[in-house]
C-alpha cells in the first residue's frame, strides 16, 4: 500500500512537471491554463502529502498503543483496531471501572 502510494505520488509529481512545463510554451489561453491547473494541482498534492504523513504517524502510534494495552489488560487488539476504534475501546474501558466501582460499593 505504501509503495502504491509512493509510486502515485511521483507519478502525479512527473505528470505536473509536463504540465507546467507545457504550460510555458506561450501566453494563449490553453497554456496559461495548463499553468493554473499544474499550480492547483501541486497545491492539493501537498495537502494530502501532509495529511497521509499525520495518518501515518497516528497509525504506527497505534500500534504501539495496542502493545501496551494489550500488556496492561490482557487484551488482544491489534493496531488496526486501535487506529479505527479507539474511542469505543475507550468507552468501554470506561463503562467497565464504572461497573466496578459501583459493585465495590454494594
């Protein structure tokens, strides 16, 4: 999956490239637009470039995350786990020392 999005990435970057470098052929109007839309382009480029680092750093993070709670709990979630449901975990976990509070108080 990575290598795929490594490969797309390029390609879009190598596609881009010919682009604005058409683009640079003349002042009429399709070249001035092949300029526009490279720009455009490069733009949303970086954006999903930033958020699939910040998804990637949250996804290996959860992996350490279900090592740990595995070892704490005696759980056995697994990092995709973790990743997508982390607030019902969450939630459960919570609802479970509620339930032994309120029984140690009985």
């Amino acid at each position: 999956m990575v290598v795929l999005g490594i490969v797309l990435f390029i390609a879009v970057a190598v596609g881009l490239v010919f682009l604005f470098r058409w683009g640079d052929n003349g002042c009429d109007g399709i070249h001035a637009l092949a300029q526009i839309l490279s720009i455009t382009f490069l733009v949303i480029q970086v954006i999903v470039l930033i958020a699939g680092i910040c998804i990637g750093v949250s996804f290996i993070g959860s992996g350490t995350k279900a090592e740990l709670l595995n070892k704490t709990y005696g759980t056995n979630y697994t990092a995709k786990e973790i990743f997508f449901a982390e607030d019902i975990i969450e939630e459960i976990k919570r609802v479970q020392r509620t339930r032994i509070e309120i029984e140690g108080l009985k």
